[in-house]
C-alpha cells in the first residue's frame, strides 16, 4: 500500500499488471504517474477526483500528491472536481516518472458568484510539471 501526502492508494507494486499480456508487470516495465495538488493559486476547496485508466485511485485535497506505480505504455489521466474535468492521453516508457500539477480555480467572475451566492463554478486544470 502506497500512502503519500495523506493519501491512501490501495494499489501495490505485486498487483500492477501488463495490459497486452494480462501478467505482473516487471520492475522494469514500471513506470510512475505524480499528480501534485499544491499550487499556491488553487481555491482549496472542494475534492479532485484522480483516475487512470477510467478508474478512480484517489480524491485529492489541497496540499495532497500521490504517486502510481503503472505499466509503461498508453495511459489516460484524467482529474474531476465533479464540475469539470480534464483528460490527459499519455504513452509511458519503462522507468519513466512523469509528475502533474493539478488546481481547481474559479472563472472571471467566479469569486463575486461565491461572495454573493455563497456558491460558485469552480474549473480544474492539470499540467504537466518541469
């Protein structure tokens, strides 16, 4: 079990499985996926839902990250706040370390809707980091 930043992952190294042959994946065939929540400018509300794959691995608060060990080759990341998402296609090689940086963010006028309505649309974004 992998726990980083306050986050718990379920997913351990044994269980990573080679999609084309349906076998454990090798430690060389492993790759990793970071994302990050940590950006000074994020709104630091409201969860972002990380999946890969089309499936959920964890919902990150401000200030959490989480590293996923998957098979090298094609993956699809996507991040959700349960009012936008973002998908990202990715091709992996053997040992790579690739690290997001995801935020939720309010639009132009989205800081008057939540100070007048208590309530307001909030967008999320990802990009890859340096």
């Amino acid at each position: 079990m992998i726990i980083i930043g306050g986050v718990r992952n379920t997913v351990t190294l044994g269980q990573i499985v080679d999609q084309a042959t349906n076998t454990p994946a090798t430690l060389e065939e492993q790759a990793t996926i970071t994302v990050r929540r940590t950006a000074p400018d994020d709104v630091q509300v409201r969860e972002i839902i990380v999946k890969v794959d089309g499936e959920r691995v964890c919902a990150l608060k401000y200030g959490d990250s989480i590293t996923l060990p998957v098979t090298s080759g094609y993956h699809r990341l996507r991040v959700d706040n349960t009012f936008n998402w973002k998908t990202i296609e990715l091709y992996l090689t053997p040992g790579e370390r690739r690290k997001y940086l995801t935020k939720s963010r309010t639009g132009k006028f989205g800081w008057f809707l939540i100070a007048l309505l208590g309530a307001g649309p909030l967008y999320v974004s990802i990009e890859l980091e340096a």
